[in-house]
C-alpha cells in the first residue's frame, strides 16, 4: 500500500488537501482533510498499516496523469525522428500517462491489419498506456462500421481495440482525405465511437498556396502560413463536421481548435448535439503569429497557429469549460527537416513534454482554477473514451501527477526526451514542476 498524504489534491470538482490511498495499483480511497472524520479515517490506515509507504507530499499537488488522445509518435515507417518508445516516455515527463495514436503513420492506420500490427509493436516497450485511432478513407468504410460494430474476426480485433476514427475532412493527409459526401454521411451515422474530424478545406488551401507563390515565389516566409491554411479553411470544413454531428448526433471531436470562429459555433452547435466535444492543443494557446518571426519553421503546424486574439478567445474558453480536452498534436520531426524554404518543410512541432507546464502556466497567468486544468489534462477525455483511469477516484488506475506548482523552469533543448530532441518552447519559463509521475501506482523514471 502506497499512502501520497498530505497533498493537495487537484480533481475537475474540487481543489483541497488530503490523501489518497493506493493499493496494487489502484486508486483505493481518496480522502480530503476538510471532512469531518478525516483524522480519524487517516490515523486508522496508519496505525492499521505500519507497512505502508507514506509520501510525505505537503505543499505539492497530485493530479490524474493526463490522457493525451492526439499523438503522432511515427511508427511505423518515420522511426528516425520518433517511435513508441522515446515519445511515450517524453509523454510521461510533461505529466501524460495515457495517449492515442494518430493513423497517419507510413504504412497508414486505415485497416484491420495495420491496427494490428500497430498493437503488436506497442507490446512491452510503451511507458504508460497506449491505444490507437483508426483512419477513415473514401473506400474503407464499409470495412469501419463493422470494425466498430463487432469487430473483425479474420484479424481478431474487437470493437473496443479502436480508440476512435479520424477523419481528415477536405484537407489531405496521405490517402486518408474524406471527400466523397455519402461516405461522410455513413461516417457521421457510425455510433458507439468517437469520429475525430480534422477540418481544414483544401480548395481553399491550395487558393491561397497559389497566391502565396505567385507573390514570393519560392520564398514565402513562414509568417504567411496563417493566411495559406487561413481561418476561412477551417471555418467552412468545420460548419460541415458541425452540421453532420447535429444531423446524426455524431459524437464529434472536433480537434485542435485554433480559431475564435469555430469556438463560437461549436458553442452553438453544442446546445443541439451535448455529444459534441472540443479540443484544442498547448500550440494554440501559447503561440501566436507574432512567432512566426523568431520561430519560423518551428511553429509551423496544421491548422496554422493564428492570432493573439485567437488565442486570448481559446484561453477564454478554457476558463469558462468550452474546451473538452487539451490534444498535444505531439508531431515530432528532425531539426534538419524543418529547415529549408517553406513550401518543403513538413508541419507539425513536437509538444508533449510540456504539456502540463504550459496549461499550469496559462492557469496562473489568466486566474484559472486548477480544477478546470484537471478536467480538460483527462478527466474528459477519460469519459469521452470510456476509461478506468484518469481521474482521482476509488476504482480507477493509480495513474497520478505530483508536482510543485510553487516553482519555475527554463525549457532547455538538452532536456527533452523525444527522439527529435528539440521543442519550440525552448527557452520559455513555465510555472509547475514536475516531480513523480505514476503509473499503475509505481515511479516512472525518466
């Protein structure tokens, strides 16, 4: 028995000191120092379990380990900058214990077999826990709905071994582009698992890439990435992904978010479809089009990170619960390959070993409860994918983050554990650090 005592206990309901009690890796009693009978409940499993391991934790918090359902950790097919390995355990030092894996891998994640393989090559080499997305296609559709539905018995996948389905809606992502209208339909109708949409439209895409060439050529500087894959993109895919979810009471994750638009109509689409959840990333939240100039490259992601009043009206949203969950969109690549003229370096910025530091940063920079980081860090998440695990109840997986929200850090390049070893928050102070990490109630070392 493992006893965190003296805590300060961060839960989406309650913020307050206690204990919680942890029993062959399970999450058996949680107690808060401000009931009545806590000395007594708390001296009787001390004096009834001399044995116990007591962390004397007063004056650090403890949180449920995040569940980070929009990773792309690259394997198979992009191992030089990432695999299961180096990202699940650069996942738990920024706090995330749980995560998904994008299908966008090489070959894709578009079918029975490939899911398969993927979860074979998770075995034994995984820090925390991991599960996968599985990507939708004009012609895998069919193959879908009874994935979902029962499973599939050549394989020996069952329903609950997809975490959810991706959908690239207009913008294409190797051949995973969902364009064809009645297969969206089937799509959106798809019931029992979450439909992950990615919404940028791709005609409007490849207008602006037009006019970007025509005006610089071959040197477009990265600032003009916001106006290429432009709000309007993401507005007009998103009003699509919005009204199926309404017609079909689709249980929509509409991912990371980087518009103050597409805040308000998921506002207003919510009072039709409560099944219809938001996502936005760390990315959106801290950066704004300002970097383009310093970071260049390095902030180059899809969508594209946008303005401060985008992202002032994202941290909005935090504070008042209309962001569901916090995605990393975790998509390492090597130095090397973001260097170069715009048009051939990849998008995508590695995240996730700060994840927690930049939402704890945020909350105390804007006043936002501890309580709603908690909820949006996993707790969400934890319902949204039907888990036993990522939230500080009895029952539930002793997955936990303890840390000291009293003291800062500097983002070093020499410190992070992705194999790409590189960040684009080197350099920023963030508030809160990370000092244990759980899982299953053991020390995670890193």
């Amino acid at each position: 028995m493992t006893i965190l005592h003296k805590a300060t206990i961060v839960t989406g309901d309650k913020e307050a000191a206690g204990s919680v009690i942890i029993d062959g890796g399970i999450i058996t009693d949680v107690l808060y120092s401000d009931a009545p009978d806590y000395d007594f409940r708390i001296g009787k499993i001390l004096k009834d379990t001399p044995e116990a391991d007591v962390w004397n934790l007063e004056g650090k918090h403890i949180m449920a380990g995040g569940i980070d359902a929009h990773v792309h950790f690259r394997e198979p097919g992009l191992t030089h900058k990432a695999d299961m390995q180096t990202e699940s355990i650069a996942a738990a030092a920024g706090g995330v214990t749980s995560v998904f894996d994008m299908p966008n891998t090489n070959p894709a994640t578009t079918s029975a077999e490939a899911l398969k393989a993927k979860i074979a090559m998770a075995e034994g080499r995984v820090t925390g826990k991991i599960g996968f997305h599985i990507g939708a296609t004009n012609d895998n559709i069919d193959a879908l709905i009874a994935l979902a539905g029962k499973g599939d018995a050549e394989s020996g996948l069952k329903p609950e071994d997809i975490a959810g389905i991706k959908v690239f809606m207009g913008s294409s992502t190797g051949n995973m582009l969902v364009d064809n209208g009645d297969t969206l339909e089937r799509l959106f109708a798809i019931k029992g698992k979450p439909i992950l949409v990615h919404c940028e439209d791709e005609t409007t895409i490849k207008e602006n890439l037009a006019a970007a060439t025509a005006k610089y050529g071959e040197d477009i500087p990265f600032a003009e990435h916001e106006h290429i894959r432009s709000r309007k993109a993401c507005i007009k895919s998103s009003i699509k992904a919005l009204e199926l979810a309404i017609k079909y009471g689709t249980r929509l994750v509409l991912c990371h978010i980087s518009t103050k638009e597409e805040i308000e109509m998921a506002r207003a689409a919510k009072i039709s479809n409560l099944d219809i959840t938001t996502e936005t990333s760390c990315n959106y939240l801290w950066f704004c089009n300002n970097d383009y100039g310093r970071l260049g490259s390095r902030v180059k992601c899809n969508p594209a990170i946008k303005t401060a009043d985008d992202r002032d009206a994202l941290r909005k949203a935090l504070a008042d619960g209309l962001i569901d969950t916090i995605g990393s969109d975790h998509a390492p690549h090597l130095l090397s390959e973001k260097e170069g003229k715009y048009t051939k370096v990849p998008s995508g910025l590695p995240s996730i070993q700060q994840s927690l530091p930049v939402l704890l940063t945020i909350a105390d920079e804007e006043g936002i409860p501890l309580t709603r980081i908690a909820s949006v860090f996993s707790e969400k998440a934890s319902d949204i994918y039907g888990l036993k695990r990522g939230k500080i109840k009895p029952g539930y997986d002793a997955d936990l983050v303890i840390f000291d929200y009293t003291k800062e850090f500097t983002v070093k390049a020499e410190d992070q554990l992705s194999k790409c070893g590189w960040t684009p928050y080197e350099g920023e102070t963030l508030k809160g650090v990370i000092e244990y990490v759980l899982i299953d109630g053991k020390q995670v070392e890193f």
